[in-house]
C-alpha cells in the first residue's frame, strides 16, 4: 500500500487562537438565538473615526489598484508625524512600512530579522499569536514568567537567565500589554533595549496599545533604541480592527528585505484601508478617539468596582489596552471550562488565560472591555448573577 504524504505540515500544528475560538463559539449561539455578552475580543465597539469613513467614500469612485508594497507617501508621512507628536522623535518617512494589520507586521518582522531556530523572548501570559507565528515559522519562542512580583514585565536578569540556556536572538515586548494591560517604565524599557544592544538581538516593541493608557502616554522603544523594530497598528486605538492596517517603523538594515518580502507575501496592504487609515491621523479623527478613551478608562474604572461582586481578584494593574487579567477563584474549574460555563450558562464569552500562558493560564481569565459600557455593564451584571450561584 502506498504512504500518504498528504498531512498537514508539522509547523501547521500551533495552538487555535482562543479568543476567537471563543468568538466562533459565541456567534454559533447567537445565531441560534441566544444573547452573548462579548467580553472576548479587544475589539472597539466604535467604528472606525468619521474622518476615515468620509475618506472611504469619496475613494470609491477610483479604481483602488495596488499601491506599491511599502504603502502610499502620504500615510508613511503621516505616521513619522504621530511619532513626532507623541513623541518628539524624528523619522524619515522612508523607514515606516504600513501592512496588513500588525499581524502581518510581525511575520514580516520575524522572516527578515532571523534564521530558522532562533530563540525569540517573550513575556508569559503575553499575546498568544506571537508564539504560534513564531514557531509556525521554525523560530523557538522562549517564554519569560512574569507576575505581579515584576509587575508583570520582563526584565534584564531574566534575559540573561535565558541566555545561559542557549543565545536569544530577539526581544519581543508590548507595552501597554495584552492580556495584563501593563505598560513598560521607561527604565525597564531602557533597560530591555540596552540589553539587547548588549547582546545583539534585535529588540521588537509591539506598539499597538499606543495612545491607550489612563495615566501616563507610553514611551516608544525608539526612545531607547534607533535600531528597535517597531510593530503597530490601526486596530486598537483608531477603532480599524476589520481594516487590516497597520505600520512598522524599521531599521535601516532591515528595510529593502522587508520591502522584498512584502511585494512577494503580500503586494500591498488594502489600498481602501490605507486611505481610511491616512485620515484617521487627522486631527478631527483625535477628538474623537480621545473621547473614546475615556469611555474605556471608565469601563476599566467600573469593572475594577465590579470584581469583588465578580468573585475575581489580583487583577494585574491594567495602565492602558482594554483588559483585565485576573485570577479566578479557589475551587472554580480550570479557566478553559470556566469561561465556556460561563459563555453557556450566563451568555457572557470571555478568553481563558491558557491562550495567554500556557504553563499557569489554568487559573486565569481575561476579559475585554473594549465594547460599549453597555455591553459591558451588560456581561458583568450576568457575571456577577452567575457567580452568586456557584458554590465556590
Ligand atoms: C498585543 C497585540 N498585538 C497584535 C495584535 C494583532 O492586531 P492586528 O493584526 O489587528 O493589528 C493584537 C490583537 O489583539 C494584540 O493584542
């Protein structure tokens, strides 16, 4: 008999992407009739600013062809102006990239920086796509536990600890972060990136929850570092989840490798998303954005009220993004079989923390509240209800 070789690759084998696992599951109840709470995506319940939409529309009497790989001049040109309005840095238009989304961001970050193999760090629970794009692509993702005792950000000795095993080749951080909401201090980003100036491995900031913080702004890695490899996107703060847009800021040695890759793997990002995005930069589109977050700060500020009612505790310190990563209680099940309990029997969908930290997300959930306070006065008040029932 003959061996078939029609199987699916091994590299094809990475863990689903809970939180839209999750997403699937929820629509498949919806459009059986029941009523779902979604707590799950860190998906603005906005749409995209006025400004894009209007843009949108006038663009749709041109032809919308391609556009060269790297993206049009005028949204690279408009990116290098919100580095230097947030802050104060000066980039030549010629090193910004717009993609599709930062999700094709980092596949192109991660083809053109290194070598099959390579070891890339990264904080755990962090965002889970970087390790499946990561190994996926036969890199080594290597996963830093952090927790409130290093308030939940990777730090130089734990670099170093990891390097005894074997060289890291890169550093891959997000601040604020995703799930915990953390954002970097400028020493540990200091820190960080001298580390790896130190060390020789690239540094990649995971910018997306830019603009999304309470207290202070965020700082850029490139603050730190001039050769830092900067991902960010359209989908968080400018509300474009659908669009597929976003940029990366790039070092010089990297840039006509990333331009080849991306005429090949992808030839352009959406050219109608570009346009939209390029508006969306626009100051018209920033006081509304900014009266966005607000709605999210309080949100953020009424489920922190909320949590003892939740049953939930040791939330990480949420300073931007829009989550809340917490532990759930003594004697409740596993956080897999806790949140699809609680998506069935009380119609809110949540994401398990095992898609965040595969080694302790057992007893950890997160929940989004990106979505109107609506929606989520809605989730909690049902969370609060079904919680009261369980016996733990
Ligand atoms: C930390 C982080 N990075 C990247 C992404 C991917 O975003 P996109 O591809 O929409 O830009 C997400 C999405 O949730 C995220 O949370």
């Amino acid at each position: 008999m003959k061996i078939s070789r029609r199987v699916a690759s091994q590299r094809s084998d990475v863990a689903p992407f809970e939180a839209m696992e999750t997403m699937r599951e929820a629509a498949a109840l919806e459009a059986a009739g029941r009523d779902i709470a979604h707590l799950e995506v860190g998906q603005p319940g906005e749409p995209a600013p006025k400004a894009a939409l209007e843009a949108v529309r006038s663009a749709l009497r041109d032809p919308l062809g391609y556009t060269v790989a790297l993206g049009l001049a005028p949204l690279r040109e408009g990116v290098a102006d919100l580095y230097r309005a947030r802050h104060g840095l000066v980039i030549d238009p010629s090193r910004i990239v717009a993609t599709t989304g930062s999700s094709a961001g980092f596949q192109l970050a991660f083809i053109a920086a290194f070598n099959p193999g390579a070891r890339i760090a990264m904080a755990e629970p962090g965002y889970p796509s970087y390790r499946q794009i990561a190994s996926a692509l036969g890199l080594t993702p290597v996963g830093l536990p952090v927790g409130p005792e290093n308030r939940w950000t990777p730090t130089a000795a734990m670099l170093d600890a990891a390097a005894a095993e074997a060289p890291i080749d890169g550093v891959l951080i997000a601040s604020p972060a995703n799930p915990t909401g953390v954002a970097a201090t400028r020493s540990e980003l200091a820190a960080l990136t001298g580390w790896c100036a130190t060390n020789g491995a690239w540094f990649i900031s995971d910018e997306i929850y830019h603009g999304l913080t309470y207290d202070e702004p965020a700082a850029s890695a490139l603050e730190f570092d001039n050769d830092a490899i900067i991902v960010s996107s359209f989908s968080k703060y400018f509300a474009m989840t659908g669009w597929r847009i976003g940029w990366m800021v790039l070092p010089e040695p990297l840039l006509r490798p990333i331009e080849r890759l991306a005429q090949n793997l992808f030839i352009c990002p959406p050219h109608v998303s570009q346009i939209a995005a390029l508006a969306a930069l626009s100051a018209e589109a920033a006081l509304e954005l900014e009266a966005r977050r607000e709605v999210y700060a309080a949100n953020r500020d009424y489920l922190m009220r909320m949590l003892p009612e939740l049953k939930l505790g040791g939330a990480a310190p949420c300073d931007g993004a829009f989550y809340l990563y917490f532990q759930l209680p003594d004697g409740a099940p596993n956080s897999k079989e806790w949140c699809a309990k609680l998506l069935h029997e009380a119609g809110v969908a949540t994401t398990p923390g095992l898609d965040f930290d595969p080694r302790r997300g057992e007893r950890t959930a997160r929940i989004s509240f990106a979505g109107s306070p609506e929606e989520v006065r809605k989730g909690a008040e049902r969370i609060a209800a079904w919680a009261a029932k369980q016996d733990y």
